[in-house]
C-alpha cells in the first residue's frame, strides 16, 4: 500500500473509533454537503442487526454505540411532553437514517404521512420499504417538496451537530415553514449546556483527526430567539445521551 493510501486507511480508522466512541451512526451521504463522510455500511449493519436479532436501530444503540436505550429515553420524554399523544397526523423528519427514532415514533403514533429528507440513498430506500415513508428528494438544506403549514411533528435527531452552522440554520427556517399552527419541532443541538469544562476537554481529546466539521456546536439561545421569530416557542428542553457526551433536545410549539 503506497504512504498517502496507507495514511487514509488509519485516518478512516480513527474516525469510526471517534463516532463509534461519541454514539453516532454515521451513512455515507450521496449529496451531503457540510456533513459527516463516514458511514455505517448499510448491508453491514443489516446482516449484523438480523444475527443479533435486534432492530437495526437498537443494535446501533445497544451494540455499535453501547448506548443500550439512548433513542427510547428521548422517546420517553417525548411521549412524558404529550408530543404523541397530540396523534400528529403528518410527520417529516430529517436525517433519520437509519431509522432509530422513527422506529419509535411509529410505535408512539399512527401519522397518515411520515416524509423524510436523507441524504444517504441506501438508507432512504430501506426506510421506505421498511415503514413506508415518503421519501423526499434533499437539494440545499430546503424542505420545498412539503407545503406550508402542512406538518404536526417535525422532527431531527443527531444531526444538526454533524452539519455545519450553515445547513443546520437554513433547515430551522424551513421547518418553522411547514410546521402547520399548533405543530411541534423537535431537534437536537449541541448547545452550551452539553459544553462544561470537562466534556470540552474530552471533546479536545477524543477529537479526531481530519474531522474539523464534527461536532458542531449552536448556541441554544439563538435557536430559542430564531424561533422566536418564527412564531415557535421554546416548550421543553433536556439532555440526550451522545456516547461520553450530551446533546441538548429542543421542543417548540408552533402559535396556533
Ligand atoms: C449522525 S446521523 C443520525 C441518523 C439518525 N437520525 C440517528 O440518530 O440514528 C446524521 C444523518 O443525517 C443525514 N444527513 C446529513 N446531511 C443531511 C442533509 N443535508 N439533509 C438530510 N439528511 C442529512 C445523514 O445521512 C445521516 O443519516
């Protein structure tokens, strides 16, 4: 193997030991600008999911990310703030991959439409024939396929701290759009709360190398006064495991 081959190889290495370590599932992305480039090979996790007879998302959650129960605590808190008990009847929900949260959500709630916006085409498919979503197509961090006002529950998990500030940005503004009057947003960010000292120090440790895009960090206050704006209010708030670390799940209500 030639140096700079060899030099990618480890490289690659070091950031699936990070992601591993930090409790992502990472896919690779056929147009993901801004994103994480490294991937969960998608027949991989399948094979590996059906030998552990577990769902691909809780064999992410208990045996990739050792993590047993992360994407059902946040499902909880969900269900604990009546974000299903409102029977959304539209969903949309952007980067699900490979499908963790949307597993759950369709166990909390029967939505007529559940839309999604994933870049990673081998994990789009699955979902769609695996739970019958609409999958829509992604181009510049824009919801357009979706109407105004059309959607209950919009929701992202995981992934507005893997995009940059750019693409996270202009998705909160299309999701404040389709939100229809009375509809929830729900997302993670990596906020200040998740950034003590010590998980700084940590993070600056366990960084890897070549990987300046990930995590990206929002300041909560923003969002809160962005949404604001958008005639969201902030409705709850608590922390989501993310490996060693933490992300902070917003929870806003569109005015009705
Ligand atoms: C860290 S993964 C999280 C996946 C899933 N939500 C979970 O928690 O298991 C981030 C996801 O966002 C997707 N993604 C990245 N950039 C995107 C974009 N611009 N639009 C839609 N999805 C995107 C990736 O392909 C990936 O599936």
């Amino acid at each position: 193997m030639k140096t700079a081959e060899k030099g990618a190889t480890v490289l690659k290495a070091g950031i699936k030991r990070l992601l591993a370590r930090t409790g992502f599932d990472i896919v690779r992305s056929t147009n993901n600008r801004g994103g994480v480039d490294d991937f969960i090979p998608f027949e991989a996790a399948m094979r590996a999911s059906r030998a552990a007879g577990l769902s691909v998302g809780d064999y992410i959650d208990e045996v990739m990310n050792g993590t047993p129960g992360a994407t059902q605590s946040t499902i909880d808190e969900l269900r604990a703030l009546g974000v299903f008990a409102a029977e959304p009847d539209t969903v949309l929900e952007i980067g699900p991959g490979s499908g963790r949260y949307l597993e759950k959500t369709l166990k909390e709630c029967s939505p007529g439409r559940y839309e999604i916006y994933e870049t990673a085409a081998p994990w789009a498919d699955y979902l769609v024939d695996t739970f019958k979503v609409v999958a829509r197509p992604t181009s510049d961090c824009s919801l357009a396929p979706t109407p105004d006002g059309s959607v209950d529950l919009v929701q992202a998990h995981k992934v507005f701290n893997t995009v940059t500030f750019l693409s996270a940005s202009r998705y909160f503004f299309e999701m404040a759009r389709v939100t229809r009057p009375g509809g929830r947003i729900v997302f993670d960010v990596m906020t200040e709360t998740c950034l003590d000292p010590a998980t700084m120090r940590a993070w600056a440790a366990e960084g890897g190398p070549g990987h300046d895009s990930y995590p990206a960090a929002m300041p909560r206050q923003a969002c809160v006064d962005l949404f604001a704006t958008l005639d969201c209010s902030l409705e709850a708030s608590f922390l989501a495991p993310m490996g060693f670390a933490s992300t902070e799940v917003l929870v806003f209500e569109k005015k009705a």
